[in-house]
C-alpha cells in the first residue's frame, strides 16, 4: 500500500473567515470528488487570507498516488488562479 499525503499552503482573496470558509469548502468539495482523494484545511482555520489544506491518495502503485495528487495540485490552481501557492511539502508513505 502506497500513501500520498500532501500540504497547501495558500493565501487566499478573502476578508472574513465566512469567505475564506466559502473557498476553502469550495475546493476541497470539488477535489475530492474529482480525484477521488481526501482533503480537508488542516491548519490556519483562524486566518481569514491563509489556508493550509492536506490531501491524500491510497493506491498500490506510488506512480499513482503521486500522479493523482499532482494532478489535484494543478486543477486548485487552475480553478482558483486568485489563489496564491506560497509551499507544498509532499511526503510518500510506503509498507503497512
């Protein structure tokens, strides 16, 4: 078994927490329906124009899950090219 597992670290256009709640949902709703993956904001929940957001992949082949999660990476930045990328840190958990 092979885990992706991935962090965003984004600055967001938003002014209140309501909006950044609206983006963050947003994306991560459409990402893990897209690519089948999990996602949620894992840090920074307090920060009205800062997200940290993780995703993760499962598959048999690290090619794969990597893939999948490069994959999600450009359609966040695609879909929301307002949003500013500041870091990713990318880490592939192997065994179990």
């Amino acid at each position: 078994m092979i885990v992706s597992v991935c962090k965003l670290f984004l600055i967001l256009p938003s002014r209140s927490l309501k909006d950044k709640r609206r983006i963050v949902r947003s994306l991560t709703e459409k990402a893990a329906s897209r690519f089948r993956i999990s996602v949620s904001e894992v840090d920074s929940n307090d920060v009205p124009a800062a997200a940290v957001i993780g995703m993760s992949s499962v598959s048999s082949e690290s090619r794969h899950a990597n893939s999948i999660i490069d994959r999600a990476i450009e359609f966040i930045q695609a879909e929301r090219p307002d949003i500013e990328m500041m870091d990713v840190e990318r880490e592939t958990l192997t065994g179990f």
